[in-house]
C-alpha cells in the first residue's frame, strides 16, 4: 500500500511536450541523480510494438489507464531522492485537454500518492519544441497542455517553480540550486 503521506524527496518536472523535460532529466541522470522516465512515452512504444489501442490517437481512456498503472509502479518501487518525467497529476491533466471525464481511480491516486510540495514545471517553448512519432501534438496543444499541468498541479496542493529557458546545464543547476545542490547517486529507468 502506497501512503498518502508526501515524498519529499520525489520531485515531478512537468509541462508541455517538446519543452525539455526529458532532456532535463536525462541531464539529472548523467550527474548521478534517480530518475524515472515518462509513462506516456513508453506505453506508446509498448502499445505499438504489440499493435495494442492503448494509444493516444486511438484509445485515450486506456492510454491514460495504462499510464498510471506505470506511474503508481514507479511510485511504489522508487527510493530515496528521485526526479519523476511527469507525476500522477499530468493524467488528470491529460484528461481534462482531451475533454474526458475525469476517472476515479486517477483522483485517487493523485491523493495517495504525493510527491515533494514543489513541482518544476517547463513552460512552452518554441525554439525547441519538435514533434516526432510518439509527439504528434503542435506548438499550440503544446501550450494548453502546459496550462492543463498548472492548473491539476495547483489544484492537487502542489506549488510550481518555473523552469527557465535556457540551456540543459543551466536548468540542471537551476534545479539542484533550488533544492538546496543536493546530489543524487542512483537511477531508475
């Protein structure tokens, strides 16, 4: 059973897609620091490798379940300090911009399961964003996707520190510099 006591050492960098949140993470995991990888990403690959419907453009209930049966595993088997690509509250968010209900069992998830109270959000950004096979959203989604993640984060109880545009190192000491230049020594994919 996960408790619903916060995690503050688990910290969530959410936004938009095509904003640098992987990067930034893939960043944190070369400096030695716990990472997991975003949920969304890796059900489209698995779901595309076994021809499953379980995919944005197809199923989008079953893409959101799929992501938090991900997310909660991540959750439950992370330790110690831990960088999160997107936390539980970006399904509700997912959700809400695609105009779906909300589901149960994601609200209560978002409850339990509590990450540290500051979440690191990257806001749109043009000059970086691409879209690719698994991002078929453009730049305008893109930035209501971010509008989405501020709202559920700030719904949910959590504050948002804005990433600022600038370099991968420059966000990466921005980020330790916010929670103190703590380092990390172990990963998670």
């Amino acid at each position: 059973m996960i408790s619903p006591t916060p995690e503050p050492r688990f910290h969530v960098i959410t936004g938009g897609p095509g904003s640098g949140k992987s990067t930034l993470i893939d960043a944190l995991r070369a400096a030695g620091h716990a990472v997991v990888a975003e949920a969304g990403r890796a059900v489209i690959r698995e779901q595309g490798a076994a021809g499953g419907d379980a995919l944005p453009w197809m199923d989008r209930v079953a893409f959101a379940r799929a992501m938090l049966a991900r997310d909660l595993a991540a959750f439950r088997d992370a330790e110690g300090e831990t960088f999160f690509d997107r936390g539980i509250p970006d399904i509700q968010g997912y959700l809400h911009l695609i105009g779906e209900a909300p589901l149960a069992e994601v609200d209560a998830a978002v409850r339990t399961c509590r990450y540290a109270g500051t979440i690191f959000i990257a806001p749109p950004w043009r000059e970086i964003f691409v879209q690719d096979a698994e991002r078929r959203q453009d730049f305008a989604e893109a930035c209501r996707t971010c509008d989405a993640m501020r709202i559920v984060y700030a719904r949910a109880g959590y504050d948002l520190i804005e990433l600022p545009l600038a370099s991968v190192e420059a966000r990466l000491a921005f980020v330790l510099d916010c929670l103190g230049g703590r380092q990390g020594t172990q990963s998670l994919s």
